[in-house]
C-alpha cells in the first residue's frame, strides 16, 4: 500500500472515531480533514479533496489552510467572476502567511489566463512598484520564473530609472540563461542614467566597457556584473560569484577567448565552478576549456522530484544550456552541509549525519544519472571544497559517503582528488583564496582527476 493509500486509511478512521465521540475540538477536526484533502490530492483524486474542503470551508469560511489548498483546486473550472474571488483569496492570504501559501500562488498563476486575472484583482497593486516587487519574488520564490519576470518588466516599465527593480529584473533573468537580454537592459540603463551613483561608483564610470558590446555576453558574462553589480543600487548587492571572478581577475589568471569550435569540459555547480573558469586544461590529450555552468545558491535538496522553489528551475535552465553527449562535472552539496545538514539532525528530522548525508546523495544521484540518461552526459562528480574551517568535518564525511555511493554505481566519475587539497586536516596554504572558494590552481589537481577517470573508462 502506497503512503498516500495509508495516510488516507489513518485519516478517515481518526474522523470517524472523532465523530463517535462527540466531535472533539473543531480546529483539531478541521486540520485533520485538510491533511485528508492533502492525501487525496496526493493521489490526484482532486473531486475527493475538493469535497473535503468544501465541508471545512462551509462550517469554517475564513480557515487558511483550507483556503490555500481549495483556490487553485477550483480556479480552472471557475466562471470569470469566480476567478477574481479565487486570485483575491490567494493574494490576502500571499500577503499575510507566504510562507504557507507561496506553493499555491505560483501554480494558481501559471494556469490559463492567471495572470491577467492577478492583474485585475490587484487594483492600485498593479502600479505599486513594491507590491508588483512583492508578487513577482512570491512567483519566483515557488518556480513560476515566467511569469515573476512579466511582472518585473512591467514593474520596470512603470519606473524606469529605478535600479533596484532592474537589479531584481536581471537576477531573474539569470535564473533562466537569459544573460544577453540582461546585459542589454543594464547596458541601456547605464546609458540613460550616468549619473546615478552608489557610493564613489557612477553608472557613467562603465559605458566605456559595454560600447563593445554587441551580442551574445554568456562568455563575457561574469565580467559585465562584476562590473555593473555595484552601480544597479548598493555595493552590498555584489553578488558571491561577481566577488569570486573580481578576485580571480585580481590573481592574474588569464582568461581565454572561446570561438564557437572551441572544444569544453562544462562545469556545472554553485559559486565554486567560477575559480577554474575557462581556463585550458588537457582531457583526452586534447586541450579543452573549462566552461561554467552556474546555478547560483542551489542546495542539493532544491533538486529533489517535489521541489518547486526556484534554484531548482535555475539548475534546469542552466542544464539545458549544456549539449547532448558532453563531458560534464556537477559541484553541489556545499550550501548542504553548511546550512542544513546538521540543523536536521538537531530537529530531528534524522536520527545521524550519516543518515541526513545518504539521504541528500540518494536525490544527487537519482537526479545526475536522469541527466547522464536523457542527455548522454560523461557525468563527473567534482567533490565538494572542504575551504571552510567550521563545516569541513562535515563536508569531509559528505565526500567520502558520495565517493563510495559514485564508485558503486560505474556509471558516474569521482573526481578523486580533495584529500590533496588538505594536510593534517588544514587546507594548503597554496589553496587559500577568498576565505570561501578554492584558488584557481587547483585545477591542475581537476585535470589530473579527469585523466584518471578516462584511463579507468579505458
């Protein structure tokens, strides 16, 4: 028997024996029918949650959490009318519990004509820039990404010289690979608005770099938001891999210009894909360029199958950027054990590390070997960077868990190469950086992995 079969068998008897016994208190009883709805709708038996609610919502009108699964269930089917209720009662209830409610707004928004129902319920929302900033981040936040960026370009329409909205606009766009677009509006911007200052920065102090601008930015990409980062707003808004590439400039790595034969080696990953960025190394006796594939800020449990919230929409955009068959290195798994990890254990919600490690691994593992199938990626996985004093014990036990599970399958490449990162426990002194990523010269220890890998294949 399935969960969800279970669930429901445990719930219906839980109300039954609440009824038999008089009842018992009605917001016991409502939150016990709401999870029943939850079940129901785990099975996609949407007419049996739906008559679930409608009971709740007909003794207890104004219950969030009944209201917050029944709006989108009904917003489909409803009459124009009925719509506008619906989008208004998914809105107040955004406004005063998003935490609960996000995953509702978003889907609701995306289904047919939803948008332009939002817009119509929304009254002076609609020309408000913080209330347009408000729902579109409430988009974004649970994956509708589209649709959080039609209301950025509106929101940006209305108030042109506003950098913050252009700053959360582009940021948008980088979820989605649409860093040309990016680069355009932030080039028109600079233009138009030279004066506007943040600190001793000037937007004019950078029209000279982007008047050889033209096209296509992906490779030149990181170098326009070093740049311009501290114009849109405040200095504070510099982005973490803006930060890393400044300092890897700063080191005097020298950075090739790729044409469109030259052969890559992608690096797919959070911030720690930008220290080893285009650099050249040799992979198959072959020199190739190291092409990052960033997917800002993404947690290892943002890629589990339920997940909605919008690094996961970010890694799948970045992904698809990559072509069928190449030889790709995946780098996740620091964010995890330095937030979450052992937060998960203290609550509980695993009864050890280990087990909180196997469980992370098995969504990493389910979610590269998918990829490896669909696309016919050569799938290597990078380590993660034990840079951290604080949190190495624990990156240190998720590297040597993943390498053992990576090796079983044969399928996936470990990168085997982190232990020479370290020695007695301390990173070398030749790969400090930043303070958080490794030194761009580790990526001869990446290259020397590469080829281990490829002589093993062979």
């Amino acid at each position: 028997m399935k969960k969800s079969d279970k669930a429901i068998e445990l719930l219906l008897t839980y109300c039954k024996e609440m009824r038999s016994s008089g009842g018992g208190p009605k917001g016991i009883k409502y939150d016990v029918q709401v999870m029943l709805a939850r079940a129901y709708l785990q099975k996609d038996q949407k007419d049996m949650a739906i008559t679930v609610l409608q009971g709740v919502l007909r003794e207890d009108e104004k219950n969030v959490d009944a209201l917050a699964e029944f709006a989108p269930l009904i917003f489909p089917y409803a009459q124009p009318s009925q719509k506008d209720n619906t989008m208004s009662v998914v809105l107040t209830l955004l406004s005063n519990n998003k935490g609960m409610v996000i995953t509702m707004y978003g889907p609701t928004t995306k289904l047919s004509k939803g948008l332009e129902v939002l817009e119509s319920v929304s009254g002076g929302a609609w020309k408000n820039i913080s209330a347009l900033i408000f729902m579109a981040t409430s988009l974004r936040d649970c994956g509708a990404v589209k649709e959080a960026l039609k209301l950025l370009e509106h929101a940006y329409k209305l108030e042109p010289c506003n950098s913050h909205t252009l700053l959360t606009y582009v940021h948008t766009m980088e979820l989605v690979e649409e860093h040309t677009k990016a680069v355009r509006l932030i080039k028109e911007f600079v233009e138009k608005f030279p004066d506007q200052a943040a600190g001793c920065f000037t937007c004019g102090m950078v029209v000279p770099i982007l008047k050889g601008f033209t096209g296509n930015v992906y490779c030149n990409a990181f170098l326009w938001v070093v740049s311009l980062n501290p114009m849109l707003g405040s200095c504070k808004v510099l982005t973490t891999w803006s930060v890393v590439f400044l300092q890897v400039l700063r080191d005097g790595v020298a950075l090739p210009q790729p044409t469109p034969d030259t052969p890559y080696v992608y690096f797919v990953g959070d911030s720690h894909c930008v220290t080893p960025a285009w650099q050249k190394i040799i992979y198959q006796e072959k020199p190739v360029t190291v092409h990052p594939i960033l997917s800002t800020g993404t947690k290892i449990w943002h890629l589990r199958e339920d997940s909605v919230f919008y690094p996961k929409t970010n890694f799948e955009s970045a992904v698809d950027t990559v072509p069928n068959n190449a030889t790709v290195m995946f780098c996740f798994g620091e964010i995890d054990c330095r937030e979450a990890l052992l937060y998960c254990v203290e609550q509980a919600r695993y009864d050890t590390l280990e087990e909180a490690i196997e469980s992370v691994i098995d969504i990493y593992l389910e979610k590269l070997s998918s990829l490896r199938k669909e696309k016919s990626f050569d799938v290597h996985v990078h380590p993660v960077m034990p840079i951290l004093e604080p949190t190495r014990p624990v990156v240190m036990q998720f590297n040597k868990q993943l390498a053992t599970r990576v090796n079983k399958t044969k399928r996936l490449h470990w990168l085997g190469f982190v232990e020479e990162l370290l020695v007695d426990g301390d990173l070398k002194a030749e790969f400090e950086f930043d303070g958080t990523h490794c030194h761009p010269s580790y990526v001869s220890l990446l290259e020397k992995a590469l080829a281990g890998n490829v002589s093993k294949v062979a």
